[in-house]
C-alpha cells in the first residue's frame, strides 16, 4: 500500500481540484460541502494529506453517478499503470 499512497492522495488533490474549478467554487465553498475546514480542503488540494473516507464519500456525493465511475475509472488506469511499471 506504501508505493500507492503519494499517487492516491495525488489523483485525489487533481480530483478535487478540478472539480472545484469546473463548478466555480472557493475553497471554502467547497471545504464546506465536503464538512472539513478551508485550511485541511487547501492542505488537501495541494496534496499534503491524503483525504479520510468520511471526506472522499462526501466528495463523490458531489458528483452525478457518471462522474463518480469516471473517477474511478481514472484510478484503475493509474494503478495499472503503476503495476505495470512495477513489473518492468
């Protein structure tokens, strides 16, 4: 699990982040919608920690059902790439 952490709590802070630009909030527009203060939604947008469950649910509540798969789909091509490499 230690290989994946940095990449996960990377494709997370591009996630948020994007999402948050697509739908012309604030950080603290969206630290709210998320239930956790602007200062840990800025820390985690920038990657510096990694975002707990209660946090990544209300993230993908967020966001319509295809949007949701999308992002999952996203990861699962990330993590294989990164299997991939692992092997090579």
């Amino acid at each position: 699990m230690g290989m994946y952490k940095e990449q996960i709590r990377d494709f997370l802070a591009r996630c948020m982040r994007k999402e948050r630009r697509r739908r012309n909030l604030s950080q603290d527009k969206m630290s709210e919608r998320l239930h956790v203060t602007p200062r840990a939604y800025s820390d985690l947008e920038r990657g510096k920690y990694c975002m707990s469950a209660s946090s990544l649910l209300f993230f993908l509540s967020e966001l319509s059902d295809e949007e949701a798969v999308q992002v999952i789909r996203e990861f699962r091509v990330l993590i294989r790439e990164t299997e991939n490499q692992e092997k090579e």
